[in-house]
C-alpha cells in the first residue's frame, strides 16, 4: 500500500463540529504526550520525554504519556497509557514475524507487512493507533504534544485529534538517513538504507502542514526549514538541557586517570565514535593509562567493531549499558574528560549533561553542539567534525592539563545552570501550549461569526 493510500485509509472519526477551547489563562492544562519509542536508555526521545513530563507536572499540569513499546520510564506524578505495536524490534528476537493470534486489526497487518518490505512503520502504525485512541477520549485533553513521530494518522487538526497538535521535531531523521546513505557500502547496502529510511517522506509531508513545530536549538531550526520545507514562522526553539540535581558535581567520586566517557551507538555513523576510537588509538601513543567507556550498545561487527580490532585497541575500550542514573552520573564524574564526537547534534544532551558534572567537555562542531557547548577554550575544547586527529590533538591537551580541565569544568556547569535546565525547558513548552490552543479558540470563534478563517501558514504538500 502506497504512503497516500495509507493516508487516504486512515479511520476518521465521526465529524462533530468542534467545541471553542475553553480559555486557559494560566489555569493548569490538560496534557496528552505521545511517543512511538520511548527507552530513556536508548535515545534522546527517551530522554526528553521523561524528564520534560516530570517537569510540567511540576509546575501544576497533568500529564499523561501515551507511547509503544519500548515504554517510557516516567517519574511519579506523570500517567503513561500504553497504546501498544508489535514490538517487531523487540531483543532477542528483532525483525520477528508474529504469531497469528497477535493481530489485531489491519494496522497490525500494515506493521509487518512493512517491516517483510525493509521499511520502518512504527511512525505511521503509531500515529495511526493513536489518532484513533484521541478520537474516542475527545475533550479530555487542552493540548496534544506528539514527539516527533509525524505520522499521517495525526493530521486533521481539533476535529480528528480532539484538541489543538504541538509537536517537537528534535532534528530532521533526513539528517541520520543522508550520513547513513554517505557511510553505506556498496548499492545492495544504499538500496536497504533507502528504504529503511522511506518513512522520511512522509515526515516531511506531515511537517509541512502542522501549524506548531517546536525544537530544541537554533542549528535544528534551520535544519527544518531546509531539510523539510517547513514555514519558519511556525518553528519555535525551546532549548531542553540536563537534570541539574542529578548531574551535579561530587568530589567523592574519584577521577580514573585517563578515562574518557562517550555516549554512543557503535552502529550509528552519526554519532562519529569511530572517529574517537582513531583518536584513541593515537592518544595511547603518548599517554598508555588513556582508555574509553562508551555508554551504549556494541556493535559485533561493521566499521566500529572491526576498527577497534585493526588498532588493537580492545583492551582500551569498554561498552556499557543498561544502567541506572546513577551509575551513569558516577561514571562520568569519574572520566577526565567527557567526549562528544558526533557528526551531527540536534541538540546533544550529553554534552549538557556531562558539562552539568563539572566534567571537562571535548566536542565537535557538528550541529547544535556549539550552542550547548559554548565557546572553544571558554566552556570546552571544539574540533571539527569527523577529524580524528583534531580529537587526539584536544584529548592530549585535556589530559595533560588538570588546571585546563578545572577551568573548563566550572565554567561548563554553570553555563548549563544559566541556559539549559528541565524546569527552564518546560517552562517555555507550556507557553507554546497556550498559544496554540489560543490560535485555535481564535479560529473557532472566526467560524462561529462567519469571519473568514484565518490565512494558513503552512507550505505546500
């Protein structure tokens, strides 16, 4: 079935003509948050989702996630509604073919059969389901926040949704598909990736007709704009950051000599560690105790994998996953230096996160990063993405240089205080929350008086 076929399919509810939102003023809103992958451990999705819920529940809201599996990790005050898929990528059994008996409905049967052709549908099965899980609890909610999911299932507006769609884009998966295609060896590998990344093309329709698009930095606004077609005036930044209790300095916790932390996947070319592991191997040249801890999943095979084997440098780099907090926050306070390698950021919450710790930050300029960075030599050390001898020249530097890495630690901490924090982030979300459902009481009340709507702002399809 064709992207436009699918949508054409979509179930649409009953047309009831839409209530005027009640007027919100500062009272608490009802909010309904929807995540198609939500594995705090596994992403910055994951991330946002949990720490941004908690923190709109803070101020007053109430908050409920609606997401798929893997399900979010939320925290107390936050409600999640499990609105489950097949779980087709599931651990040990990835790219399963279900049994009969799990099929539910021709959505189920649209999962898998796309899964069978090489593409990913978990953006559009989810939105599916969810459009149709909105449309039986209309008038429950002030606002839909849809986190990046841009599935045609949740077009259509009010009248479909039941209540006026905000959605964040962190960065557009263009971003990720064009570094893969770059990376893949040979056409059989480019025809795969193609086709992975199919569901892109309907991203960048959905994108074109939202009427509220936030992100999380200036870097991915533009990426918006030019990888998508989005209208600039509907993009709004709402800068995110680190959990600043959490992440926060502890002198207790002993520096390894030497240890280096990174946040990656070894598979994903974007996040530049196979850039890393060549520094590494040029660093241990000159400085033996130097070694790695990479927070994520090891690949067995592919670029990575065989790289580290090439430069003998096993017994130098550690993979971990799967730990809590506050192993994670222990960790870094333990590293020498916190390292981002990436390619590209939309934003690079580890970066936040590390700088929160007080740990010295070496990162790329790939993206976003400099904005949560800061400038070179201030609040870090910058080098150019995808130079693996400008990251050996800067892990160096850093290492043999504890007065450098006290000056760069501090200054990263409370440039985080200043700029990125949860509470700041929800703050600023709940702001757009208003002017949308704002926008759409507008509207409403323009219909009611049979004024002529409001010019759309949105691009062409």
């Amino acid at each position: 079935m064709t992207a436009e076929a699918v949508q054409a399919a979509a179930p649409r509810p009953a047309e009831a003509p839409a209530a005027a939102a009640p007027a919100t003023g500062d009272r608490p809103l009802r909010i309904a948050m929807l995540t198609y992958k939500g594995n705090p451990f596994c992403g910055g999705q994951g991330v946002y989702v949990r720490h941004l819920s908690r923190e709109l529940a803070r101020l007053g809201h109430t908050v409920e996630v609606i997401g798929a599996q893997p399900y979010p990790v939320l925290d107390d005050g936050v409600t999640l509604t499990e609105l489950p898929s097949l779980d087709l990528y599931r651990q040990p059994d990835p790219f399963r073919t279900p049994k009969r008996g799990e099929y539910r409905d021709w959505i189920d049967a649209l999962e898998v059969g796309t899964m069978w052709t090489g593409g990913f549908p978990e953006p559009l099965t989810f939105s599916l389901r969810a459009r149709r899980h909105l449309a039986a609890r209309r008038g429950e909610f002030d606002v839909v926040h849809d986190n990046q999911t841009l599935g045609y299932g949740l077009l259509g507006g009010p009248t479909a949704l039941g209540a006026p769609l905000v959605t964040t884009i962190h960065h557009p998966i263009t971003v990720d598909r064009r570094l893969d295609l770059d990376a893949a060896d040979g056409w059989k590998r480019r025809a795969s990736v193609r086709r992975w990344y199919g569901f892109t093309r309907m991203q960048k329709r959905v994108a074109r007709r939202l009427p509220s698009v936030l992100t999380v930095s200036g870097s991915s606004r533009q990426e918006i704009v030019d990888d998508l077609g989005v209208s600039e005036d509907r993009i709004h930044v709402v800068h995110i950051g680190a959990d600043t209790d959490l992440f926060s300095p502890d002198p207790s916790v002993a520096e390894v000599p030497g240890r280096i932390v990174t946040t990656s996947s070894a598979d994903v070319p974007l996040k530049g560690l196979i850039h890393l592991v060549e520094a590494l191997a040029k660093v241990r040249t000159e400085n033996p105790d130097a070694h790695l801890v990479v927070v994520g999943k090891r690949a067995d095979d592919g670029p990575v994998a065989a790289a580290i084997d090439r430069l003998g440098l096993s017994g130098a780099i550690e993979f971990v996953k799967g730990i809590s907090d506050a192993e994670l926050v222990d960790l870094v306070r333990s590293a020498e230096i916190a390292c981002v390698p990436s390619l590209y950021e939309g934003f690079s919450l580890p970066a936040a996160e590390a700088m929160a710790t007080a740990t010295p930050l070496l990162a790329t300029t790939g993206g976003a990063i400099p904005e949560v960075a800061g400038p070179d030599g201030e609040t870090c050390l910058a080098v150019p993405p995808g130079d693996a001898e400008a990251l050996a020249a800067g892990l160096l530097r850093l290492l043999g240089d504890a007065t450098l890495r006290r000056r760069l630690g501090e200054a990263g901490r409370q440039r985080v205080l200043a700029r990125f924090t949860w509470r700041q982030a929800a703050i600023g979300t709940a702001d757009r929350y208003r002017q949308a459902i704002a926008l759409r009481t507008d509207q409403t009340a323009a219909r009611t008086r049979g004024a002529a709507p409001a010019p759309r702002t949105a691009g062409r399809v």
